[in-house]
C-alpha cells in the first residue's frame, strides 16, 4: 500500500443548504475541507496510506476537522495542535446563470501561523512514496511558505516524488508574491497540475504564438504552456484540467496530461454538478493514485477526469468516489442506470 | 436614492420541499410573497427606498410577512393593521414534465377587506419617485379596487411615475370585470408590463394580422399588441417577458420593450430553474430600477431580463440578487465560475 | 370502479437526503415500497378499488408499511401479520455519471417465509377484476413461489385478468431458477410486461436475426422478442418501457405495446429525473388502468408512459400523480406551466 | 368491532418545530387535527371502526387531510367534498413560563359552510354504536350548528349513545349563542364531557357553596357541577379532566367521572410536556373507547386518564399510543423503562 | 416613542442542532447576536425606537448580520461597514449536568479594529434618551475601548442615559485591564448591571463582612456590594440577577435592584431552559424598558425578570417576548396554559 | 497509552426525530452502535488505544459503521469483513410516562455469523492491556459464543485482564441458554458489570434474607448479590449501575463498587434523560478508564458514574464526553453553567 503525504490547511466549509443564499439562510450544512485534505480522503478511499500534515486549534472545532478525516481513513497522526482558530469558508451554491460564492475568513488559521518545530518532516515522511501540495498552501503566510520549502526540502531527502497543484489564489496573494516563492519550491517537485491562468500568473508564461485553427487551440495552447513549464523546471509531468463553465449548473470537464513529449487527452464528459468545490483536488488525487500505482499516460489521465467528473455530484469537499466507481467510468459506463 | 412605492398583497407562502408533492409532505418552507412586496424587495436589495403598502392582521403571522420585508430593508411604515386574516398560498414546486402548482387560499384577507381610510397617501408618497402595482390588487376585491384606484389618482397627484404589470388572474375575476376596472387604471400609468394573453382578456388586444415568418413571430406579434396598448392607453413604455416553457425545469427567457416607436429585444438566457414564482415581478424590479435610474432602451431591457433570469435560481418570492450581480450577468458572464 | 388485487413485498425504504452518499449521510428519508405495492398506490389515485395483499411482521415497522399505502387509499384488509421482519433497502440517489446505489436487506422477510395459509384467496379476489404481480414475488423464496402459484391459481379460477412485470433480479436467482419457476407462472398471464434483458435471462427469448437500419433497431428487435413471447405463452399483450440513460439525471423515456399483432409506440419523453426509482412499477400501473378501464393501442401506451413519466419527477416509490394529470400530460401539456 | 361516528372540522395544523416562535420560524411542521378527528384516529388506534365526518375541499390540502386519517385507519369515506377551504391553526409550542399559542384562520371552511345534503345520517350511522362531538362544531356557524342537530337526531333514531365535549371557544361564539344552541343538543347526549369553566360559561352551572377544605374543594365542586349537570340534562355520565398547569413544559394530569350517584377520581399523572394539543381529546376517545368496550366506574376513568396522559407526550393532535401502551400505563408502570 | 443606542459586537452564532455536540453535528443552526444587540432588538420588540451600533464587513455575511437586525425592527443606519470579518461564536447547549459550550472566534472582527472616524455621534445620538453598551465592547481591542470611551463623553454630552453592564469575559481581557479601562468609563455611567464576580474581578469590590443567616445571605450581600458600587461610582441604580444553577436544564432566576437607599427584590422563577444565551442581556434590556417608560423599583425588577425568564425559552440570543407577554407573566400568570 | 480491545455487534440505529413515534415518522437519525463499540468510542475519547473488533458486510452500510467509529479514533483494523447484513435497530424516544421503544432487526448479521478463523487474537492481543464484552455477544448465535469464547481463552493467554458486562437481553437467548454459556466464559474475566435482575437471570443469584430498613436495601441487596458473585466467580470487582425510573424523562442514576472486601457507593444524580440508550456502557467505559488508569475504589466507581450521567445528555449510542468533563463532574460541578 503506497503512502501518500500532503500538506495544507483544512478549513470549516459553512454552505447554504440547497440553493439559498448567504442572506436567506437560518442554517448551514458542516463540511470539513481544504485541497490537500480533500486529496488525502480521496486517496484514501482507493485504498491508499494517506497521511494528511496540519495545524489545528486545541478545541472541539479542530478537532471536527480532525474527525471528518479520520471517518474516511485518513491518518491524522501528524496534525499538530495548537493556535488559536481553524480557518472557515463559507460557500454559496449557484445555479443556471448565478455563480457559487465563496467568502474566506482564513486570516490568522493554527496553520497560517504554524511554524517548523509542529512539524517533525523525518517521521512524517516515513515510508513515504509521494508528497503533495497545492499553492495555497505557501500563500497562507510567510510561515507557511518557510514550512512548506521545509516540507519540500525533507520529501526530496528522503527520496519521495511531490507533485503541486499551482492553484493561484488572487485572495492570498499578488502575482509577484506567488512568483517568488513558488519558483523557489518548483525544483523539488516532479509533477505539476495547473491551468493556464495559474501558469501565466504566476510564472508569466503563456501560449506562444500558434497558428491553428479555432476549437482545437485549448488543447494546443496548453500543451505549449505544459512544454514551457518543462522546460524551466524540468518536471516530469504536466497536467491540467479544461473545464467549459456553460453555467453553474452544467460544465464540460475534460484534462490533459502532458510529459515534455508526448500529450493525452482525456474524453470529455458533460457534467451536471451537485458540488463543484474540490473538482480540482479530486483531478490531482486521481492523477496521483494512478501515478503512483503505475498507471502511464492516457490511462493516468482517464483515471484523473473519470475521477473528478464523479466528485462534481458529490455534496461537500471530498470525493467519495471508490476506485472500483472511477474503474467503470473510465471504462465507459457513464449511463447512471441504477446499481442493484 | 430614488423612492417606489408599491401597493398590493403579501401573502403567506407554504411550499413543499424539494420535489414533494403536497399529499406527501410533513413540513412546509415558509416564505411570504405577493407581485407588488417582490418587486420592493427586489428595489430595496438594489440599494433604493422602497415602501410596500397594504394592510395585514395585528397577530404573529402578520408580523412575521412584515419581518420579512424589513430583513431586506422595505420600509414598512405605511403598512396598516387590521382585519382577519393573512392570505396563504401552497406551492408545490414542478419538474421536467410535471408542473408546479399553486393552491391559493386569499379570499377575506386583512388587504382584500381594506378601506381607503386605511392609507394616507399624502404622506405615503411624500417624496415618492414612482409608484407600482399589478392586477392582481384591484381582482382581490372592490374594495381594493377602490383602494387602487384612490392610490393611483394620488399618485399622479404628486407627479409620480406609475407602472402596472397586468397580470390577469383568472381564478380572481372575469376579463369582462377585468377589462371594466383596469380600463379606468390606465389613464394612471405611464409604463405597462403585460404579456399577450394579458393583453387579449383584459383589454381584448391580439395582434393584428402579419405576414412574416414563423420563428420571428413573436416578437413582432408582441410589438404589434405593444404599439395598441400605448394607441389606447398612452404609455409611455409597453414591456414584456417572453417565455418559453420547455418544460418546468428548463425554460428559455428573454423580454421586450417597446415605446411606441423602437422596441429592444434582450438577449436570451436558457434557465435551469429553481425557483420560478416571483419571476414576472423580479423583471417589473428590474425594469422599475432600469428606468428610474436612468438606463434606456436596450440597457434597460437587458437589466430587466438578467435580474430576472437570477430570479429564477433564488428560492422563494424575492429576487435578492444585488445590483452587482444583474450588471455581472447582463455584462455577459453567466458561466457561473465560482466567485472566490 | 373496477377492483386491482396485487400481490408482493412491501420494503422500507431507506434513502440519504440530497445527493449525499451513504458514507456521509446522517439520516435517512423513509420511504415504503415495492413493486406490486407501488402499483397499487397508483391505482388507488386514479381512483380504482386497489388490494394490496402481503405479510408483515406485528411491529410498528410492519405498521408504518401498512399505513403508507392506507394513506393513498390502498385496501390493507388482507395482509397478514406475523414474521420476523419487513425487508429494507437502502437507496443513494445519484446524479449525472454517478448511477443511484441499492443495497438489499430484504432475507427472512415475513413475506418470503410466508405460506399458503396466510392467505385466503377466494374472499381476496371476491370482486376483483385484474390481478398483477412481478417476478420479483416468487423470486423471494420458494414458499413465496408456492404462494404466488397459490395466487394466479385462484385468479384465475375467478375468472381475473393477470398480469406479470417480469422483472428479473439478479441478487435473489439465478437466469435457471428464473425460468424454470416463471414458466410454471405464465400460462395464468395475460398482460406480460418485460424488457428484452427480462426476456432472454428469464426465457431465453432474444431477437431474431432482423436487417434493418440502426436507430430503429430497437423497437423492431423488441417487437420481435414480444411476437416471441406471446407465440410461446399465448399473452393477449406484451409491453416494455425503452429507457435510455443518458446519465443518472437525464433519460430518455417511451414505451412498446403489442398485441400479437400490431405495435404501438409511445412519443418520447426527456425526463430530468428526480427519482427513477419506481419508474417502472407507475408504466405498470398506468397500463392496467388503461385497459382495465377500456384504452385500447396507442391511447393505453401513452396513458402508461405518461404517467410513468411524471412518475420520474416524484420522491418515494410511489406514483402520486393524478389520472387528470396524466391526462393532461398525454394530451400534449409538458410545458411544466405554473398552475394557479 | 365496535362503531364509532364522529363529526367535526379538521384542520391544517401549522407549527413552528422546537420551541421556535411564529417570527423567527422558516418552515412549519403539517399535522391536521381537529377535536372529532382527533377522536377517530385514536379510536382507530385501539383498535375500533371509527367512521369521521366533514367536509373539505376538493384540491390537494384537502385530500391531505383525508389522508393523514386514512393513514391511521379512520373511515372517511362519509366524508363530503367540496366548498372553498379548509380550517387552518397555527401553533407555537411554548416552554416553561411561555406558554404554547394558537392562532386560529378557520373562518369559511368547507365544513363551516356544509349543508345538511352534504351528509346521508342514514348511511353514515349504519351500524354505529357510537356517536361524538364537541362544542365547537355547533360554533362553526349556523349552518354547522343545524348539521349538528340533525347528526343528533339521527343518532338517536338508530339507537346510537351519544357523548359530548362541551369545549366553549370564546373565539367562536358568546357564552349566550352557545348556551342557546347547546341546550338544544344536550337532549341527545347521554355522556357530557366538560370542565368547571365549560359548564359555567355555556350553562350558568358553577359549583354550589360547599364547606370544606381547600385541597379537595376541586374534586367536590366538580362533582357538584357535574351533578347538576345531570340534574338538568339526564346523562349518564359526566366527565372532565383534572389539569394542574404548573407552567407550559409541566402539568399534573387527573380526571373525574360522575354517574349521578357515585364519582370515581382517577391517579394522576405528573406530565412533562411534548405536545398538549389534543390532550382533552384524547381523554374523549379515551373514555368513549373505555365505556363502549365495556369497562366501568374507575377503569374507565383510569383508561382515560392514562390514554391522554400518554398524548401529552406525541407530537402533532393525534393520539398514537395503542391499547396495550394504555393498558400497561393504567396498570401502573409509568417508569419510562426501555422497552426492548 | 423612545429612542434607545446601543454599541457593541454582533457576532455569527453557530449552534449545534438539538443537544448534539460539536464533534457530531453536520450543520449548525445560524443566529447573530452579542449583547448590545440582543438589548436593542428586545428593545424594538417592546416598541422602542432602539439604533444599534457596530461596524461590519460588506460582505454577505455581514449583511445577514444586519438583516437579522432589521427584520425585527432595529435602527441599522448607523453601523458602519468595511472591516476583514463578522465575530463568530460556536455554540453547543448543554443539558442536565453537561454545561453548554461557547467557542470564542472573534478576534480581528470589524469592530474590535473600528476606529472613531467610523461613527458620527452627533447624528447617533440626535433624539435619544438612553444608551446601553457592555463590558464587552471595550474588552475587544484598545481601538474598540477607544470607540466607547467616545460613545460615552457624546451621550453625556446629549444628556442621554448610559446603563453598562459590566459583563466581565476572562477570554478578552485580565482583571487588571478590564478594571483600569472600566473605570474610566463609569463616570458617565448611570444604571449599571453587574453580578458580584463582575464587582470583584473588575473593581476589586466584594461583600463586606456580614453577619446575617444563610440562606438570605445572597440578597444582603449583594446589596453591600451594590452600596459599594454606588458610594464609588455614584451610579443611580444597581441591579444584578441572581442566577441558581441547578443543573444546565433547570435554573432558579430572580433579580435585585438597588439605589443606594432601597432595594427590590424581584420573584423568582424556576426556568426550564431552551436556550440561556443573551439571558442577562434579556434582563437588561427588560430594566431598561421599565426605567425608560417611567416604572420604578419593584415594578422594574418585576419587568426586567419576568422578561428574561421568558427569554429562556426561547431559542437564539434575541429576546422576541413582547411586552404583553412580558406584563402578563409579570402579573402572575405562569401557567402556560395555551393562548387561543 | 493503554491499550483496551472490545469484541462486539456494532448495528446500524435507525431513530425518529424528537419524540416522534415510528407510525409518523418520514425520517430517520442514523447513527452506529452497541455495547462494545460503544465502550471503545468513549475510551478513545479518554485517550486511550481502543480497538474494536467485530465483523461488518463489505457494502457501504457496513463502511459507515466503520466510519463512525474511525471518525471517534477507534481502531478498527480487526474489523473483519464480509457476511450478509448489518444488524439494526429502530428506536422511538419516549418521554414522560411513556418509555422509549427499541425493536430489533439483528438477526443473521455479519457478527452473529462470523467464525473463529475471521479473527487473529495474537495480533488482537499485541500490546493490549484490557479486554471487554458483553453478555450480548455470545447470545447473538453459536458462533458468537464460541467466537467470544475463543477471545477470552486468548486473553488470558496474553495476560490481558478481561471484563465483561452481563447485559442479559430475553430476546436473544433464555436464562437457561444465557447461564450455561455465561459459566464457561466467567472463568477468565476479572472485572463483572451487572445489576441485580442479570445476577438472578443468568447465574440464579439473588439477594440473600436481610434485615435491614426500607431505602438502604437496594445498596445491602446489591452489595450481597456481588458478594456471592466473587464467591463463585473469583471476580475481583463487581460493580452496577443504580437506575430509579421515574420516567422516561427523569432518573435517578448512581452505582456501586465492590472488590469481595469493601463496597463504594457513588454520589446520586437527577438526570433529565436526552438519549438514555448506551448508558450502561458509557458506565464500563467510565469504570474501564478508571480502573486501568489506576483510580481506586471510590474515585473509580465516581468517575464511572460521573461519565454515564453525561451520556445521557448525548444523541446517539456513544458516549462523546472528554476525560476533563469527567472530571469536572465528579469534582462536584454539575451546575451546568456556560462554559465560554
């Protein structure tokens, strides 16, 4: 059983129930979240040895979000206690034209303001395959950015691949901000998930000029920016989801999985969406089960988008998908006819 | 801040949850709603003084249809208390093939029994900028027929602006009492909101005939009964929705408006729907707050239809999009990306 | 108002809110259902004289079961009461690529250890004008196979109509066991309903060789499972649904009715489903009451293929539509329009 | 099987769920209740045919109400159809020192404008045994009153003992209507339920000077009251409970039954309250029950105290406590142990 | 009508459904409320003109605060907007011998980092008669002690009443600090409220020795270090409740006011408790009413307490008794008898 | 860290909202639970290494009983998997004088099927300290008994100390069965949890003849019932819970400690009754903890009871109470006073 590590903020994730808003709401659904969290219960879910690495108040609230994650497995042993809030977002779920709305009120989180010493990287990283983190994660604070490079520095000494999701975060932090210190983090890391946007802001890389027609020119643009991005910082894989908002309630979801050489595209499935939050979280831990069970190529990213279509119909966060439902999506059988 | 003042009834709303059908239901979503509260709290939410006027009974349940104006900043100073009963509707909320259904239980409500002694309209328009209401008021008795009627002369009588949305109510009144006590009306109004089945039973307005191309139809047919409407009545805008009800989850919507010389057709919003009751009254909002602050033509249809196009996502009466999401839409992102 | 004896399994029905699945539900809706019991509910609301005959156990789960259908008007006098326990399933309600789940808890329920004697027909089917059942029943057990023989015995030595849903179930038979008891069955069955998987797993029966055009291979093939059927089992008429599943929310929705000689088929609905589950049992029900109450062809499927089209937009088992409803659907009103 | 008939208005009952009060509550919880149904269902509940009449609409809300007694086992098929609404109550359950409150939107109910053609007495007391109503269907209106009287005087033509809850509603009419039209109706009624307060307001009967020690001066004026309610009325027996109301969340509970010579005070209970509407009515059906299946003196009253007891601990109108729950709570063991 | 300010924090409260903890709940119910806030709304429901002032992000949140405010009658015009976030409190109600929980997350809301500039005094204060703030308030920050110092010198300046109720909170702030920033305060003081842990931890001042009967000792005690509060502050009155805190289900609940010659001891209640949080803002805001409106002494108290054992059962921190109801409890009926 | 192993039935709890009763319920609170499981979920709220060991289905029913117990720190990787079902369980809350009702659904389940070769009790027993059971699990079926049996052979072997809590449940087996299976296991346990009617039932001991006054027999009787335990059994201690019943709502709730030599009797609490089902167990836990811990005689038996009081105040089966709530209630403060 592979042992998969991330690192990042979990936070309470307060959302309207059905399609009310903020204003009309006199009751909030309680759901526990944060993209590495998010890729940990997933992974954990296909059977994996997920170990999710935090800070979290002492306090009941904390330990909700300590509990959420252990419900599905994930091994908390290394979440440190102490600080004096976990972080909250509150989430507003769109429809048709009215896009979801989400209000942060993260400042001053036990993991925005957690510091080296919480956290002892040798034992963590015990028996260890891979370490994931997202660009959320060093945008936190300064603190976090040093535990994050701290973090990277400990994986690649004990020889595990990491893998980012870039995830810019305008929120959290400028452009130049995110430039400086990702770059500093990107020469530990094997494998990149971002969009072009995330790659433009923040390394200012963007598709270099191409003469194609229209229609086809995602895929090719991206592929460009997906070279470039290898081509400075020599990672082993690139991939990104392509997601076609038609609307709050219907999407086109589909990814592509880039090594400096070769590109696949994965099928493209029409999504109607229940919860899109944690749509990307859920791409990179598919991505990251099929890596690093062995899955290559269009497999891995088959596996990736299969997994990711399902997490849109699933309430809160987490993807609670099995690998034995991302199998026979991925395999074709998209029809919803009831399982009995 | 421009003033509106609306005149109508409120009543208690009493809808099933999600998808129920009423014979199966154990609990009821309360909301409270009418044609002429929506449109104020829609103003309100837009950031104008919006005062709704009618008359509600002094006990807890009317009380609460007041509350439910002030959360969203109605003033409700002008609202009179006294009489039986608050007016009720049951909603039970329609998908795909199925239709909604609305059972109404308003008859001998504290509004329908109310007296012209009940309102001051001196000082109810003291400082009033328009003034709206629908057909629905003066259908729910002669007395407040009466009470409209005084109402609308008071309103011209301090230079306010007035608008009507017809809105024909076949289980209220006959077209030939419709026609009779709306006919006296419109000498009042200045803009009339009214659809073409409206127009036919109360006025007994079609479209002339036409010769033009199928598809193209409706507009031009609509523009034929807007350009009688202002022959007969002198509006200075004639202005409608046009629906189309593909089923009761999906619905296309666009409107048009007409000032006797151009007519502006807005773009087309296909809706998934989550909630279409109040959907007329949020475009009368829209086209109310388009107008009176300043907007024209295709600008002002464009922020009708899109304030109303958000309506149909927001559950309840109320239309509690902000200013700032209807400019959003009508600006043309209605991909429904997450607002982070 | 003709009488409709159903004989069958009642289940508890255990549902998580939402789209939540079963992993991170904290309570469950409670639904009743089954089969013959979801068409006798039916009937009951399009105003026929429905019996629902059954075993439950003493307890109040036993009587919560009975009070369902003695809610919507089902004739509850003859279900026996004994037995350990009422049968139960869990269901988890999917949504576009995730398909609805169903786990069956339903061994050692009262009515599949039920005996002969627990029944007394001849006072049952006093009266009665159409006895209905599906393979399900003696699918439960060999007592409950002995007890429908026991069933269509009697029916038919009282000169009822029968009808059977063939419904073949993999969890409680084996394709061998199906066939060698639904033999015995059918030569009491004069209304067989089936789709072309019940056909060939339970009889062996596919299509023929046939050379024809794809896209209208499906209803020729299946004419020709039907021709088939009733050659072998001399049934007055052979239905099935044609359901193509798009995605667990979105099906397309129609019907085949035959004769023996001539075929009906319905129109085509697109149905946004809210709850499919019980779709079959409202096609069911709606084709007894056609012919029971004198439709014959094409009036008969599309009265059935109506109603379980509304059915799809119903929470629970049960088809809790109206005859006028279904009515107003067949005739041509899918417009989903508020009705006031 | 023991008949019992009963005539009376059923409502939809409106509650705000907890403790919540009317202008801070988003839903309400659906009962439906009356005094006369309330009767019926837990008479159905023991185990008897009991046969409830009224009138209601035609649309949904009424047939709701029709099948919340159809659930529970209640013959309604003597129920007439038609008129323009049913009853409404709206509850708010209090606590402590606030006490529950009730608003009542009952005015031009179907039943409250039913005709003596609505009902064939013929038909409906066939084989009835038993015939009950309250104080407030007389109170309805004039029209409600002339129904009453002829259910009356039908019953006394088919021999069936009648029985009365006197329940004066100042809301609903003086003490000099309903004296007038209760003394009218009292020469049918062989069982008088009613307390102190009922018999002083609506027939001037208050306890006569009586010399003794204040502790029993209730039970001896009650019994005083209810001798001179025989005096002047000739029942058989007279009835009332006992409520000490220490505050809203707790109550003694107690009654008394009188026959003219011999009275018989029953254990009383201290009660923490769930829901106390209904309570009186389940000392109605309590004792009807007791005295029509035979039982005497105390153990009427013992059955009666104890079924209504029970009552204030369900939610909603209803008395859903069986016979044996009674039987065992009459028979001493009220320690709440688990039953397993 | 008079007009009442208050100044404080009003918070998002998020409580536990029910009994539940916080390590189980998947949803929280959603109230906003803080102290000033609670009196203000207490203060509207009796029919105050009551203004309440704060600061609160723009955000939705925020708005929601308002829109609680509002929808009971709140002045809100005067609360400034703009700030990183609204205060958060987590609430679990205990019961028996579990304690409720409150989980403080306020720290770097809007208010505790408001500055002078965001209010206009001259404007808040034009028209008023009394102004309420609470220990809280300068508790928050050094800019929120600021803020209140100020509010202090201009209701001074206006000659408007100022009540405080010292509510001391160990979590904001030490015994040194709170008496040091309090004391300035008190000289514009007039009515002030504080039990005797508040007098010792934020004064220093405790009961003198006394030589009195226990039992009564509570009442004489609390008198002296009234007088101490008086001969030091020169305060017009002091009042205190006297909690007794059987259990976290059932508490005895009386008050003492005192002027420096007499004082009143109110009655005292036994309390079934719904939800105890706001209950001494209950009290305040009850004396408040009594004082403003011209009661004295022991009618004062009489309202006061009666007003906050009412609040008791009721959930959220408002108090939405009504002075009716406030009076009718105050006169001695506690019966909770229902209200038809 | 001490290590405690239980072996057990966990079932599914299917329970109606508030005091709902089963015939109206349309939902159900699920939640896990039984003795075992429940007695690991509060030692691992203690702190302490539980692990619980039992068999579940594979399906998704079976996941979320895991689910439930990882998401509290249990160990659950003994959990064998595979067999039929889950066991469930239905429960209605009473209140009052009417008792809470369980109606069980646990035959054929996954545990009560299991085999000794689903367990490795070398691997069990690794490092483990204390071993738990009850009476329930042999009495689930033969299997179980010997499963259980084989447990406690192997604890022994590893030197665990082992206790069990008799638990005697009618439905399960006759005191006959339950003694002769119940003898053979008692040899290797050192700790006895049980109160009189298990002494009696299961083993035929009761209280010898004693003299002494009314009031202290209960204590004497019990104290002389564990005397003739030990003697036969070789305990060394015997402890039970004192329940007084005074109704659903009410309870008197104390125990007593005995070691052969000296008896301990707790302080006595009221407790007012939210969830009373897994009140025994959260006694074994509280004495478990206490006992391996190292508390001695009167702080054992004292913090045993202390936990079980403040379970009683927590929906669902387990016990979520911290060791420093524990605390705080045996060092006397049950005042229930906010805790901020």
């Amino acid at each position: 059983m592979k042992r998969v590590v991330t690192l990042g903020e979990i936070m309470l994730r307060l959302s309207t129930p059905g399609y009310n808003r903020f204003v009309q709401s006199q009751d909030f659904d309680v759901n526990y979240g944060g993209g590495e969290a998010n890729v940990c219960v997933s992974l954990a879910n296909y059977g994996l040895d997920a170990r999710f690495v935090t800070k979290v108040p002492k306090h009941e609230i904390g330990q909700s979000a300590v509990n959420a994650l252990r419900r599905f497995g994930v091994d908390t042993d290394y979440i440190s206690r102490g600080g004096d809030r976990l972080g909250i977002y509150f989430l507003e779920t769109g429809a048709s034209q009215r896009a979801s709305k989400v209000i942060y009120d993260r400042a001053h989180s036990a993991i925005a303001e957690a510091v080296p010493e919480d956290f002892n990287w040798e034992e963590i990283f015990d028996g260890a395959d891979w370490f994931h983190f997202t660009g959320i994660t060093p945008a936190l604070s300064e603190k976090a950015a040093k535990v994050t490079l701290e973090a990277c520095k400990a994986a690649k000494k004990f020889g595990v691949t990491v893998s980012v999701d870039l995830n810019y975060r305008k929120k959290l932090w400028t452009p130049e901000e995110a430039g400086k210190v990702m770059e500093t983090l990107m020469e530990y890391v094997d494998v990149c998930i971002g969009n072009e946007e995330d790659a433009e802001l923040v390394f200012g890389i963007s598709a270099e000029d191409t003469d194609i027609t229209k229609g086809e020119i995602n895929h090719n643009a991206y592929e460009n920016v997906a070279k470039q991005l290898i081509e400075r910082f020599n990672f082993k894989y690139v991939a990104s989801t392509l997601r076609e908002s038609y609307s709050a309630s219907d999407n086109g979801w589909s990814a592509l999985l880039y090594d400096g050489e070769k590109s696949w595209l994965s099928k493209k499935y029409d999504l109607r969406i229940v919860d899109r939050v944690g749509g990307g979280d859920s791409f990179a831990s598919g991505l990251i089960y099929a890596l690093v069970t062995g899955m290559k190529g269009q497999e891995a990213v088959e596996y990736a988008v299969a997994a990711s279509a399902l997490k849109h119909t699933i309430p809160g966060d987490f993807n609670l998908a099995s690998r034995e439902e991302v199998m026979t999506l991925m395999e074709g059988d998209g029809s919803g006819r009831v399982q009995r």
